[in-house]
C-alpha cells in the first residue's frame, strides 16, 4: 500500500535532515509511529502526504509514486485518496465545523459533495460526539471539539490511507479510545490503511506494528 524507499529529506540547507531507508505498510494495516518530539515524524508524513518532496527516494501510494507527480496532481491525489489528521488541526476560522469537515469536497473536482457525503458527515459528528456542535465555528469550540472536526474531515471522504498525527492527544483518556475505534472502523469498512503517529502508549496494543522513530533520527545523525 504504502512504499518508502531511501527517502532522504532537509529543512533547507543545514536544517533538519531526516533519511528513511525503507518503510512499507501493507494495505489495511494499523502501523503507529511513536519516538521523540523533533524526531521527524510530522515531517514523514507530510512526506507521505506529498505535502512535502523528499530531496531523493520514492514513495509509492496504492501504485502511484507520489514524488514523480506535479504539484497539481499531488493536491488531487492527497485529496482523492488519503486522510489527514494534522496535529495542529488545521481548521479554517472562517467556515463553521460542518463546513470544516466537508472542506474537501470544495477543493477536490473528483469528489461530488450529495446527500450521502452530506449524512457521512453527520454520522460522524454524531459519532464523535460533536453533532449538536456542526453549525459552530473553530474559535467557538474547545480543543478536543476541534481535533473531533480534524478527525471527521479526514474520514468523510473515506479514504484508502488515513494519516494521523497525535489525533487523540488533546482527548480525555475515555475518549481516546472511543475515537480511535472510530477511526479503525471507518478503515475496516472501506479497508484503508492507517498510519498513525501517537504518544499514547495505552493505544499501542491496538495497532499490529509499532515503529520508534528514534532509529531514523540516529541514521539521520551519522
Ligand atoms: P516530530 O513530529 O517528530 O515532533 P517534526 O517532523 O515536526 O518532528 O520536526 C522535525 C525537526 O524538523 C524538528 O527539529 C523541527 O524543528 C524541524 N522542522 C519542522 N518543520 C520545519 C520547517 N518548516 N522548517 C525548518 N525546520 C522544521
Ligand atoms: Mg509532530
């Protein structure tokens, strides 16, 4: 599903620079990536995400590598086929929680936001238990509200690659739980592969690998 092959990145010259010689995940897989803050793993994924291009390397999504797409191509691939929880949510001020979560389907020409999207996304509002909260804006909901409509938005689209990074870090312990059952039965019904970066280490036992980022830094290093 996923490939990463000698991915080399750097934050401009003599920034940060982060080298994966191999990572792949197979499709439906539940792979979390733990390590430490700075270690480069925000930076994976939005390598991943095409957000970002790695200096040299490939990475294949569903066989398509991602690096040899245009900037163009690589918005529409993201939009069309991967789900992106960011970490610091990413919510546009000026549209309110409905409007958040069906963001994608203004940017992207390939998805036709009908009813079905429109009841996907109160589903899951609901779900995340932020349905009565749909008609307001980001500034008028708490932190964890905010991350449920992050959580939402990656999902309406049902994407075959839900990308996550710390989603249920600003969530009560009960909650985390909850919603990251959510997560992983939005992917088994559509069967996605979710890549996962977390500092929950209770959640671990539910994915089926675990990587620690630590060993990427130490390469980086030499
Ligand atoms: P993590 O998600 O593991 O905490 P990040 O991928 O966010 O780590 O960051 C890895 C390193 O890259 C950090 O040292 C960070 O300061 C640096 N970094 C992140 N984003 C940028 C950027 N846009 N420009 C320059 N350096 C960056
Ligand atoms: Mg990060």
């Amino acid at each position: 599903m996923i490939s990463v092959e000698n991915v080399s990145f750097e934050y401009g010259e003599g920034g940060f620079r982060l080298h994966i010689p191999h990572l792949s995940l197979r499709e439906r897989e539940r792979l979390a990536i733990v390590g430490p803050s700075g270690s480069g793993k925000t930076t994976l994924l939005n390598l991943i995400a095409g957000i970002l291009l790695p200096k040299s390397g490939r990475i294949d999504i569903d066989g398509t590598d991602v690096t040899g797409l245009s900037d163009a191509e690589r918005r529409q691939f993201r939009a069309s086929h991967i789900g992106f929880v960011f970490q610091d949510f990413a919510l546009l001020d000026y549209l309110s929680a409905r409007q958040n979560i069906l963001y994608p389907y203004r940017i992207t020409p390939a998805l036709k936001l009908d009813a079905d999207a429109r009841s996907r996304a109160e589903a899951l509002a609901d779900a995340c238990g932020i349905g009565d909260k749909l008609d307001r804006h980001p500034a008028a909901l708490s932190q964890g509200e905010q991350q449920r409509v992050a959580i939402c938005r990656a999902l309406v689209t049902q994407p075959k690659l839900i990308l996550s990074d710390e989603a249920t870090g600003n969530l009560d312990p009960e909650s985390k739980g909850r919603i990251l059952d959510l997560l992983f039965q939005q992917a088994a019904d559509v069967g996605a592969t979710v890549l996962a970066v977390t500092h929950d280490h209770e959640l671990l036992p539910r994915f089926e690998r675990v990587i620690d980022f630590a060993q990427y830094r130490e390469v980086a290093a030499a």
